[in-house]
C-alpha cells in the first residue's frame, strides 16, 4: 500500500469519527483531489466506508477501531 493511502487511514483512525474529503484533505496536508481519489481507492479496497449526506461525502474506517 501506498504510503499517502497509509496516511489517510491514520488520520481517519486518528479522528474517532467520520470525515469528509475535505477535513480529510486538511488533516493530511494533501489536495482534495488527491486525497478524493486515494479515498476512492481505499474504498474500492474494502478498508473505507463512505455515506453521502446531502453534497459530503462522509469516511469511516470499514472494521470497528477494536479489532485494528
């Protein structure tokens, strides 16, 4: 795995919550486009969550923060 796609798994465990691509971006120090497709990937990889709410995509980590 990527080492960007590591960072964005630590910030999203980091933050006990969900985020959206932005807040991920921002904690990250990375573009929101950057950041939006390794999301994307990390998804398509089974290791995200993601539930739209209006006009934000929301990410979560896919297993309970217990078993990592």
């Amino acid at each position: 795995m990527m080492r960007s796609k590591k960072h964005l798994l630590k910030v999203i465990y980091k933050a006990c919550r969900p985020l959206t691509t932005k807040q991920v971006s921002e904690h990250a120090e990375m573009s929101w486009n950057t950041s939006k497709k390794f999301l994307s990937e990390l998804y398509a990889e089974g290791y995200l969550r993601k539930k739209s709410m209006s006009n934000r995509v929301f990410w979560d980590l896919n297993v309970k923060r217990g078993e990592i």
